[in-house]
C-alpha cells in the first residue's frame, strides 16, 4: 500500500552512519521529561539500527527556539535517558552540524549513538535552508525520517536534506501514515471529531475542512472558551484567543452550509485558580473571578451520546486541564467512553496529539482504542488530507 521509500531489511549497515531524525519534542520540567511515550517509541528502531551494527546519528528539534541557543531547549537532558532504555552507549553533541561534529560521527564506533544538540538552534533549520540540509548531510551516508510529528513542517532535517544523501521513510513513519490514511480513508459514517487544545487559530483549516467531511465537530478545552464567549457568555479569567470573532463566524457557517453538527460546552467545571476547590456551574452562572478548567456533566452526557451514535471517532485535544486531576474528569470519561465503545460496539476511534496520548495514558483506556498517534499537527494535517511536505519527498518515483 505504501507508496514510501523503506530501507531494504537485508541491507548490510555493519559501520554505516545513519542520520535518524527523529521526535524528541518531548515535556521537560526543569531537567525531568514528565512524558516518555515519543523516546519509548523510537527504542525498537534506533535498537534494530545499532544490533545491525549501524551508527546512529540522532536529529531532533526540542520546542520553538526559534534560531537561537536556549539552554532550557537543550537535548542533553535526554542522552542519559536513551542511554538507560537502548542499553547501549549514546553520546551528545553540544553542535548540530559541521566539521567537527562530523569527526564525532565517524569516531565513535558501530552499533554506538550520537544525539546532537536542538537542530532549531539554528534559523536555518526552519527557512529549509539548502547549504545548511547540505552540510546536515555530510554527517552520515544514509538518512532516515521516523519523525511523522514533524513531518508536517518544511524543515531542513525534515526535507531538504533527503535532496543531498540517500533517503528512506522509516518504518513507524510508514505505518503511522498507512493507519491514518486507511482508517479515515474507509472511514464509516457517522463521523464525529472530538477537537481541543488552546489556539482557535491555528486549527481554522482543520474546522473549516472536517465541516464538509464528517456529521458531528465537538469543541473541547480551552478553545471551547471563545465559542462561549461568542455566544455572549461570560468565561471570567479563562484562557482565550483574542480577536477571533470572524474566525468564528465562518466556522459556524461552514458547519451550518454543510450540516455538520457543531458541539460546544454546555456546563463548565471552574475554579477560582488552579488551587483552589472545582466546581460545576452552568454557562449563566460564570462569573469575573471563575477560571473554566474542564466540561461539565451535562456536556459529558451530550458528547456520551454523540459517541454512542457515530462509527467513527477522531479525537484531538483534551477536554481540560487534565495534568492536575480535578480538572481531568471530563477528558477521562471522554477516554474511558471511547475506549468501552471501541471494545465493545465496533466503533472505530484515532487519537492523536502529545497532550492527548499523555492523556489517554494516564486514564489508563488505552487498550480499546483502534489507533493511537503521538503527533497532533501532522495527524490533524493528514486527517485533513493535506499532503505533508516532510512524506512527499520521500515517495517513491514510479
Ligand atoms: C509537535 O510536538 O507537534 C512536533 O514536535 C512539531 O513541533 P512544532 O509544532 O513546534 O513544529
Ligand atoms: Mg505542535
């Protein structure tokens, strides 16, 4: 079915200098990453790399630095870590690219690891910049996307680079691609799209394109705050994205023109702050001081019921701000209720997303689900049908 590059399995790569791009994006407070599930992922690959005596160049980005060095955006951190789980000896590389960091890849020895330093602390990453891809090249002879959580972006170690060194789709890419593709491809109808996260903004075409697609959009989190507000409800001192009134607008339109049903909160839980005591209100009964932090009852039912009818679930954002537990309620039950479904009634669910997946794994539901996937742009972008730049250039030329 894939129509992507893979690396042949019988391959010899005793000594051969693999560059893996891979997605360490991962949650770190202070030096402690509070979830592993995107390194957990990538053990059995770098694994099979090294007990096929490959070395194995490791490229990630760690948040938006935007170009410049930020100490706190530092991958070191994770070395240590990968060194405990692959059992094998994984170095760092305080540069990214260049001469020097070259000569390292071709000192150490085969079946070893070197993870250099945040490839976003130079522009030139971000603006795909050819000399640099170029020059991110030289490091090793063959290159490996198993990134599909970035794939999304025109990046140099995304993209470019595959112009100037022998390149293939690692094989988590191209199953990732090929579920989400196949399930949403044969997606069966009723389809229902379970949409959180903060930025209203940032997710207009994914609206406005799942309104001409599938039966039911729900708006959870606290992107759920501005379409309260519009409709002239008080949110307090909740999170919200200013100015987005005509954004709105148009996605109640495009929903409306394409009779797609569109869900918002009908009862919110709030709290004073993040300490202080949660408690369930409805939208009239928000007031100046209250902060929404996660639905309500009433909005679980309705959104129980939407999950009951529908064949196909897509779930992207948690409903709440689940990392403290009273707030979790509402996306916990969401978990559970899919979860129960997809064992028990053949409803077919995808979620995908970090804040999601951290979520999901921390209800515990997670063995019900049809397919679970660690990116959130990428997964929403495929979802929309848009092609990724960092997956088209490694389609094979027939
Ligand atoms: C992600 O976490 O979504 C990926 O690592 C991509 O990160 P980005 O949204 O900063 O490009
Ligand atoms: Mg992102």
């Amino acid at each position: 079915m894939s129509k992507l590059k893979a690396l042949d399995e019988n391959l010899k790569l005793t000594n051969k200098k693999i560059i893996l791009r891979v997605d360490l994006n991962v949650p770190i407070i202070g030096s402690k990453v509070t979830d592993k599930s995107r390194i957990n992922k990538i053990i059995p690959i770098i694994k099979e790399f090294t007990n096929r005596k490959a070395k194995v160049i490791l490229i990630s980005h760690l948040g938006r630095p935007k170009g410049k060095i930020d100490e706190n955006l530092s991958l070191k951190p994770i070395a240590p870590i990968l060194e405990n789980l692959l059992n094998s000896k994984v170095y760092f590389s305080n540069e990214s690219y260049g001469s020097k960091v070259v000569e390292k890849s071709n000192k150490i020895k085969s079946g070893e690891v070197l993870l250099l330093e945040n490839i976003r602390f130079h522009k030139e990453e971000e603006t795909n910049d050819k000399s640099f891809a170029k020059e991110l090249s030289r490091i090793g002879d063959i290159y490996v996307n198993e990134a599909f959580s970035c794939s999304h972006r025109a990046h140099a170690s995304v993209c470019e680079i595959t112009k100037h060194i022998d390149s293939y789709a690692g094989k988590l890419l191209t199953e990732e691609v090929n579920a989400i593709n196949m399930l949403t491809n044969k997606a069966e109808k009723p389809v229902s799209c379970i949409i959180g996260g903060s930025k209203i903004s940032t997710k207009i075409d994914i609206l406005t394109n799942l309104a001409k697609k599938i039966q039911t959009i729900i708006i959870v989190g606290a992107m759920a705050n501005n379409f309260i507000k519009y409709k002239g409800f008080n949110i307090g001192k909740s999170l919200f994205e200013k100015n987005q009134e005509d954004l709105l607008t148009d996605i109640i339109k495009k929903c409306e023109e394409n009779n797609c049903n569109l869900v918002v909160p009908e009862d919110v839980i709030v709290a004073k702050s993040y300490e202080s005591k949660a408690k369930l209100k409805s939208l009239n009964e928000v007031d100046d001081t209250d902060l929404i932090l996660d639905i309500g009852k009433n909005t679980v039912n309705k959104i129980y019921n939407i999950i009951d009818k529908s064949k196909t679930i897509l779930w992207n954002g948690p409903a709440g701000y689940f990392e403290i537990e009273k707030f979790a309620t509402g996306t916990n039950k969401i978990a559970n209720k899919i979860n129960e479904n997809t064992k028990n009634k053949s409803l077919t669910s995808i979620a995908g997303g970090g804040d999601t997946v951290a979520a999901i794994n921390k209800s515990g539901c997670t063995d019900g689900f049809t397919y679970i996937s660690t990116a959130g742009g990428a997964f929403l972008e495929l979802l929309e049908g848009k092609i990724l730049p960092g997956i088209k250039v490694l389609e094979k030329n027939e």
